[in-house]
C-alpha cells in the first residue's frame, strides 16, 4: 500500500483501551483497562489478596471477607454487582466504613479485589 | 375558544388556544399516547396520524379549532390488546411491528384507506401510506399487513387460522411477538409516553462551532425568564462529567471546549418545554473558535492541533498481514485498486432521544430513576453513575422506537441524570430532531484504498487496505468499529495474503459509533467494489467469481482464523436462478435512457466476537412456568420473540408460560449490548445454559413441578452463562482470535439508471440469507427486508451533515416512494456453536447492500461511483466524464 507519513495529530498517546493479560498469584489473568478481571470466574481468595497487597492491603480481615464474599454471592446470584445500600444491608456495615476499609473505598477498591467485572461494552 | 367533537366514540368540548393542534391535545390533555412524535410536528413522519371525518390526517398538523363538529378516531379508538381490532391483528400477525414507533400511525392510515378501498393495490397502499414513515421493515411487511387486514374484513381469512399454536411448535415458527399486539393498539410505553406530571422540560444550548474554547456562559437573562427554574452548566455536575464507555473523553456538559457541532453546553430546566426552548436562545455563551479539523488527514497532519489534551488526534492503529501480500501483487496476473469513501449517517431511528429522571423514594434512600433508549443498561447505569456522582440509581428501558447502533452509548440520559440531582426534581427531556441528532453518534466515515489480485486463473490471491476511519470527536466505541472491520477484512473469501492497515482519527466531526454493522458495511463495500471490478476485467460472471473465491472450511480468514464452516457458496447457488432472471431481464432492455443494470455483493459477518460473555438467568415460577431474567434489550429486532420461543422449547412450555424481565437493572443480569448481533448467540446460548441447570437439577431429584422442587429443597433459579474465546488480534500482524460463527448474505440488486438525471431507482433486491436454523421466520425476514432498505440508503441518499441535515427530508428518509420489491431466500445451516443452531441476523442484511447497488449502476451504465451517497449529481458527472 502507498505509505502515508504517520504524524499523529498533537503529542498525546494512544487511546488506552486494551484489556490486558497480568500474571499473579501464580497465574495469568486477563484484567479490562480500569483494572478489574474480566471474567468473575477467574477470582480465587490468593488472587484478592495479592490484589489488595498490590494496594496496599497486605492484611485482609473478617470484615474485608465478608465484604468480598457478599459481592460474589450477590453476582453469582443476580449477574450483577449490588448497589451500595444492597452491599450495606447485605455485610451489616456502614456505607463510610465500607469506603474506608478498603483502598479505593467500595467501587475501584472492594468490588475490584471481589472480582466483579465491569458491564461489558460491546466488545 | 370552545370546539365540540366527537373523540373515539365520545363527544368531547375542549376550550383551546387557536394554534394548538390536535396531536398536544390527544397526548397532552386526554392522555392518548397511542399518536407518536418524531419530526417536531412537521407533518413529515406520519408517526400521529388519525382518522377524522373519515380521512387519515397528521394530527401533528392539524388545528383543534377546525374540528368543530368533527369525528376524530385515534389507535385507542380501534381496539384494545384484550379486543383488537383486524387491522391490529393483521398487522401482528403480518410481522409488520418491529419497534412499534410507527405502527399507530400506519394503522390509522390503513383503516382509512381500508373503510374507501377494501380490496387495495400494492399502488394505492403505497400512495395512502405515503406519509408515513418507517425504519424498520423497508415497508414490505406493511404493505403485506394492509393487505392481509383487508382479507380479514372482507371475511376471507381470520386470525384464528393463521395465529400458530402456542402449545404447538416453539422453533422455526413466526409466534406473535410478546410486544407486538400493545404496540399496534398503541399503549405500549415509550418514554414520553409516561406520565410525569410536575417534573421539569429539559432544553439544552448546544456548539454552533465545530471547535471553539468556551470563554464564558451568561446564564442571567435565561435564569430570569418565565417559568425557568434554572440553568445547569458543567460546574453544576458533581461527578466526573464525563461519559466513560471506553475513554473519559465526552463531557456530559462541555467544560472549556467544544469539539462538534452540536456539543452540549448548557441545560435549561422550566415548567413547560416551551419555556425551557425559548429560555435556551437567551443564554449567552462566548465562544472562541479554534481551527476545526474536518478530516481525519488534516487532524493527523504535522502541527495540527490536538482535539483531546490527553490524547494524540491518531488514536489508534492496527496492522493486518497474513502471508507475503508483497509478492503475491507482484505475481497476479491481475490487480484492480480503487479508492473509496462512505459518508456520515445517521442511524435515524424515529423516536427522539427521550429521557425521564425522577427520584423513586424520598430523602437519603431515594433513588434516581432514568428512563430511557438504552440498549446496554447496565453499562449505561455505570456511566451515568460515574458521571454524575450519585451512586444510588436505577435504569428502565422503556419501549424503544428503533435504535440501529444509536443508543450503544448515553446520549441524553447524562444530561437529565444530572438535571434531575442539581434540581432535585423529576425532569423529562425530548429533544427535537436536530438536538436528537446533535447528542447520539453517527456512522463512521471510512476512507478506504483497497487492492485485490487474482492469479490468471481468477483465483484471488491478495487484499491490500488502507483504511482511515473519521472517529469524530470522541471515541465511543471507535477501537470496536475499527477491530470489527479488520476481523472481517476479507468479507467471504479465501485472500492467502493481506497487507492492510487501519487507523482510527478523532476530527471535529460528530463522534461515531455503532450503527448498523458498524465498520464491516463500509470496508465491505470497498472489497465488494473491488472484486467487482476484477470479475469484470477478467471477464468472468461475477457471481461464478464470487463463488469460485469463496473460504472454505479449513482456510483462514484474515485475521489467519481457519473456519470450520462457511456455507457461502451455498447461496451463490440459491441466488443464481434469481440472478440469471434478473440478467436476462436486464439485457432485454430496449433503448433509451434508462439503463437497467445487476448487481451482486456478498458479506459474511461474524458473530460472537472474543471476550464476550452473557448470563441469564432464569427461575421456575409456582405455576410451572419460567421467568427469563436478564438484560436483553429489544428495540425492535425480536429479542423477546428469540428469548421466549427457545425459553419454551427448551422446558416444553406454552409460549405464555414464559415471562422475561429484561428492562430494568434491579432485577436482570448485566448482559452487554443489544449489538453486533449478539443477543441471539449470546443470551440465547446463556439461557439455554440456564435451563439446562433448571432441568438437570429437576431431574437429579425427581421433580417435574415447582412443588416437587420446593418439597426436595432445591433452588427454582439457576444462572447460565455463555462465554466466547478470549484474545485480541496481535497488534503488529492483526492475526488473533475473530468471531466463532458467521452469519452470511449474497444479495441481488436490480436498478434502473436515468442517464439524463443521474437517478438510480431500485427495482429489486433480492437477498439470500443464512443464520443457521431459524427460530421465527418473519421476524428474519423483517431484518432483511429493513436491512436492505437502510442499505438502499446508504448507497443513494443518506447522509448526515452537520448544521444542515436537521430533519428527516434533509436526511432524505426512506418513504413509500422510495420502497421497492423484495425478495429473501433463507438457508438453514445450523450452526455448530449457535443457540440451537442459530444466530443473530440484524446487521448482516446491511453489509452486501451498497455495494451490490453500486456493482448494479456500473453494470447499469459503465460508471463506478467511489464516493457514497450515489447522488444523481455524482451520476451525471460520472457519465458526463465518462464520454
């Protein structure tokens, strides 16, 4: 094909949008580009904790599992993750504590170590 | 002033203003919503046409004072779901209800054609259904469900015969859609249907620029006029403002910059959408406008400015090379190259992006209600909870007046989402037509150089591409489109080498996402151009050319995936008697300056892409029947007809024994889109594995009831999930996982072009079509049918140009003048991986389309238009250059 110079328009990078293969806790895992796991069915208990020791969470209590055992149940459940009153009725806990126990408070921090993905686009 | 009229049977006096016309005071005032609006109250949709003194006119223009005395019939007044009238049912059961938006409409305008004419020509359909439009079905099974309503009052036929068993056989069956009887009697629900007395009209200001830096918004004078509660701006939303579908570049409300025309930048909140409009043109808003990029090639040029701070104007760009594509040119005994261009269209469906938002519940524990198009509510509900800082929310689809890829990502839900939190009270937005089209995405523009070769045998040997894609201002989905377009570069045939690239632009053009086939329809029509023309200069028919270079099971495509099923050639063969009429009918075409040409175009279209999964789940209910829980959107196509027949015949059930709850992201799976034709693969595969649970976990414990299973302890709800191969195309070579299945069409166009005009008239399009086993028949064909339709479109009229095409006769709509004669042949190949053989269909219509007109006019009249639309004016001038 005719070669066509490739300036790129301004000096910005590329859209970051690949989903990408990471390996942890001894396995290779496919993560989307916010860094949640693609698929639920990937998520071990090794898998969070080496997620939340990569945050800054080297030690998970009995509250950080309850939490994270209430994402899974309510996914495998309904295919989708709850909302946060659901996750406060659900674990018993306060919607501030829940954001506090964990790096990243509920969404980017419990929800990410529980494994949920992110609803899908169109991929 | 006082006028008295009679109303669906009953006399009504109504005290009106003069200018108010009938379709308000049905909707506004008696609540009859059965009349829709699309066109502004232009009179060019038909969309709220009724029937007064006998005649069917458009409400929309039609003065209530000079209806004193009159006898007005609207859908209500016909029939009922529970006591419908013929024309309902003919239309039902004629598969002539696809989104429903039009339907009331088309029913008015039927039965007054019906009440004169009981036994009507195709032309006097076509002429008393000349105002109203339809996006969906490409008009065939409207005239065919005029027709079969006329049988029914002339006591020829009833319902009765031709309604299917519901007891009877689930698969391959044209069951009346779940929907489609509340459509044709007008109550089903789309958004501005629902009534929401005391929330707030939205309006909004929107960019006159292309790309302008926002120097100030003067909100005063608009703030002090009547009825305004006031102007939101982007400092008033609390979240990130920004819609993340795939990149956090689309402000809801633009912050410093706007980067098209048509960019939100203001919302007016007022007691009456008349206030809130006449509000927006007193808001001030100085801009400073920046060099606007018009083009992919200008804003990937040296010094151009950069539309995104955080990303460079080439977003992306992906290789694609299989085998040694270098030599193989270099050794082919023949090579055509050609250059080619699609326009910007917009997906045009007939509803307007309406949107509802309202508090359910009150103080802290209130959650935000939207209610909208969506086809991907669960991804939308995170989007609009990241943009505008409030979690607690909860996403209804209501009924969906056609959508064709628009509705992929949010389009008016940002802004009334965020209206309803900084004014805390419910607000419905229904933007006009152009604000319609100045919120939702477009199709890409593609810019396609293409090169194929074939050795002196006519065995094709080599694809070269370079392709550009006008991304617009904002990414979208534009990586998807782009990655879509390379998975299925080499369309049907077996190329051994590929050399091609494409990259992906943003511009200051509107933003582009998905729409109908989004990306394979535009670089299928190079290709198919392309191989065309190398049929014809080697002289061999190209039809036998297009079967001779078929993939077959065992070779790979371009991405280097080897198939293990391909049934392409098969409809060569379906199409070749059709082909050989049509050729001979072509060539018997005596002098003159209308040309009759022929045209064929192939198109295979993956289905099931990588990384793809959906789950459904279902549960047995206490009368034995099945509730289907999951998040499939149905904007038309027929997804609760495809969820509901292989949900019944899997657990060997009556049809009304299944109940879906699809709508709303408190109660359904998160399920991807209502897109790339993936529902039926998708959430039919994953409902299949949820029933299998069901039943497996009936028989493990002896049970064949609900109460057999509540006695044993065993749960009634089982989750089934159907995944697909994980892997993205390698970004050096573009080689990697592509779609497990195909869905395949080869279509036939006939036209006829005036030498002196330019005009090209479509006679006919014949498809032939293979989604493996057919699980309802009509609802196939009408995808077909409106797929070739649109296709027609795209080839010769449609294009979006922003600031100017403002209205469906700027857009150039398909009408009944523009429909022509349709043919379909199905094949039923069932699929090895398909849900119970099938796969989804609605996009693959579409693909071969254009090209096969294009194919046609050249056959027609010598000339290759490379520039779509094929405008009569590019027709003349191609002639013109020609001699």
């Amino acid at each position: 094909m005719t070669e066509v110079p490739e300036p790129r328009g301004g000096s910005g990078r590329e859209l970051g949008l690949s989903r990408h293969y990471r390996d942890i806790a001894g396995r290779r895992v496919l993560f989307d580009n916010e860094g949640f796991l693609w698929s639920a069915d990937d998520w071990t208990e090794d898998l969070a904790a080496a997620l939340g020791a990569e945050m800054g969470l080297d030690t998970f209590t009995e509250d950080h599992w309850r939490v994270l055992r209430f994402f899974r149940e309510y996914y495998a459940t309904n295919g989708r993750a709850p909302l946060n009153r659901q996750l406060a009725a659900g674990t018993g806990m306060r919607l501030l504590d829940l954001e506090e126990l964990f790096p990243g408070g509920i969404r980017r921090g419990a929800r990410r170590l529980a494994g949920l993905p992110n609803p899908k686009t169109c991929t | 002033m006082k006028v008295t009229f009679t109303l669906n049977g009953i006399p009504r006096q109504v005290v009106v203003d003069p200018d108010v016309v009938l379709l308000d005071l049905l909707r506004d005032e008696f609540r009859l919503t059965g009349a829709k609006q699309s066109c502004d109250k232009k009179g060019q949709c038909g969309a709220c046409t009724v029937i007064v003194d006998g005649k069917a006119v458009r409400s929309c223009l039609t003065k209530v004072a000079k209806l004193d005395g009159a006898d007005v019939i609207t859908i209500e007044g016909l029939g009922t779901p529970a006591n419908p009238h013929l024309i309902q049912e003919a239309f039902v059961l004629a598969g002539a209800v696809q989104c429903g938006f039009c339907t009331p409409g088309m029913i008015m305008a039927a039965k007054a054609l019906l009440d004169v004419h009981p036994d009507p020509s195709t032309a006097q359909i076509k002429r008393a259904l000349r105002h109203n439009l339809c996006r969906c079905t490409g008009y065939v099974k409207i005239i065919e469900a005029v027709k079969l309503a006329g049988e029914f009052l002339r006591g020829e036929k009833t319902p009765d015969e031709l309604r299917p068993d519901p007891h009877g056989a689930k698969l391959g069956v044209s069951h009346p859609r779940p929907s489609a009887l509340i459509k044709a009697c007008g109550v089903a629900q789309f958004t501005a249907d629902i009534l929401a007395p005391g929330a707030l009209e939205l309006a909004a200001v929107h960019s006159p620029h292309p790309h302008a830096l926002i120097k100030s918004i003067d909100t005063k004078a608009a703030e002090a006029m009547p009825g305004v509660a006031g102007v939101m701006t982007a400092k008033d939303i609390k979240g990130s403002n920004r819609h993340n579908y795939m990149v956090p570049d689309r402000p809801v409300l633009c912050e410093d910059r706007v980067r098209y025309i048509g960019d939100p930048v203001a919302v007016v909140a007022a007691e009456t959408r008349e206030q809130a409009l006449a509000a927006v043109a007193a808001v001030r808003v100085e801009y400073e406008p920046l060099p606007a990029l018009g083009s992919p090639h200008e804003a990937m040029a040296e010094g151009a400015p950069q539309i995104h701070s955080e990303w460079a104007n080439l977003c992306l760009t992906q290789p694609q090379i299989k085998g040694d594509a270098a030599r193989a040119f270099a050794e082919a005994g023949h090579v055509v190259e050609g250059h080619y261009h699609t326009q910007m269209v917009h997906q045009a469906p007939l509803e307007p992006e309406v949107c509802l938002a309202f508090f359910d519940g009150e103080g802290d524990d209130a959650q935000l209600v939207v209610v909208g198009r969506s086809i991907n509510i669960h991804k939308h509900l995170a989007m609009l909870q990241e943009a505008t800082g409030w979690e607690d929310m909860r996403y209804e689809e209501a009924y969906v007046g056609g959508q064709f890829g628009i509705k992929i990502d949010v389009t008016s839900e940002g802004i009334a989402a965020a209206a309803a939190l900084h004014f805390r009270r419910a607000v419905r937005y229904i933007p006009s037509l152009p604000e319609s089209m100045y919120l939702s995405p477009k199709r890409h523009p593609f810019d396609v150089k293409v090169k194929v070769a074939a050795d002196a045998d006519g065995n094709l040997t080599a694809l070269g591409m370079d392709v550009v894609i006008d991304n617009g201002a904002y990414n979208s989905m534009g990586n998807v489109v782009m990655n879509r377009a390379m998975m299925m570069l080499s369309g049907s045939y077996n190329f051994p080498a590929v050399d091609a690239r494409a990259r992906l632009v943003y511009t200051n053009n509107p933003w582009g996402a998905a729409a109908r086939g989004a990306g394979p329809p535009q670089v299928n029509y190079a290709l198919e151009s392309a191989v065309d023309r190398l049929a014809r200069e080697m002289k061999i028919d190209p039809l036998e050319f297009r079967r001779r270079n078929s993939l077959r099971p065992g070779q790979s495509k371009s991405t280097g995936q080897v198939v293990d099923e391909w049934p392409f050639p098969e409809l060569c063969d379906a199409i070749k008697p059709h082909y050989d009429r049509a050729v001979r009918e072509a060539r018997e075409m005596g002098e003159g300056t209308k040309k009759r040409g022929v045209g064929v175009a192939g198109g295979s279209f993956g289905i099931g892409g990588p990384n793809d999964q959906s789950m459904v789940a279902v549960e047995l209910d206490p009368d034995d029947g099945i509730t289907v829980y999951g998040a499939v959107a149905d904007p038309g196509e027929g997804n609760d007809s495809m969820l509901s027949q292989l949900a019944a015949d899997a657990m060997d059930l009556p049809l009304d024994k299944v109940r879906l709850v699809t709508r709303d992201t408190d109660h359904t799976t998160a399920n991807g889109p209502a897109a790339a034709s993936r529902h039926t693969y998708m959430s039919g595969g994953a409902l299949l594995d949820a029933i299998r649970q069901l039943r497996e976990a009936m028989a493990a414990c002896g049970a064949t009831t609900y109460a057999d299973m509540q006695k044993a302890g065993v749960p009634t709800r089982y989750m089934g999930t159907r995944k697909t191969v994980v892997g993205t195309l390698d970004p050096e070579t573009g080689q990697g996982p592509s779609f497990e299945s195909q869905v395949h069409a080869l279509q036939l166009a006939e036209v006829e072009v005036d030498t002196e005009t330019g005009e090209v008239r479509v006679i006919r399009m014949t498809c032939a079509a293979d989604a493996g086993r057919v699980i309802h028949p009509d609802n196939v064909i009408g995808q077909l049918q409106g797929g070739m339709d649109m296709g027609v479109g795209l080839a010769l009229r449609e294009e979006y140009v922003p600031g100017k095409t403002k209205d469906w006769v700027t857009f150039k709509y398909p009408t009944m003048k523009t429909a022509f004669d349709m043919d379909v042949i199905i094949c039923e190949t069932p699929r090895k991986r398909g849900s119970n053989g099938a796969v989804g269909v609605g996009e693959m219509t579409l693909v071969p389309t254009a090209p096969a007109v294009l194919n046609a006019i050249e056959d027609a009249v010598g000339v290759r238009i490379y520039d779509l639309p094929a405008t009569p004016d590019k027709v003349k001038a191609a002639l013109a250059a020609m001699r």
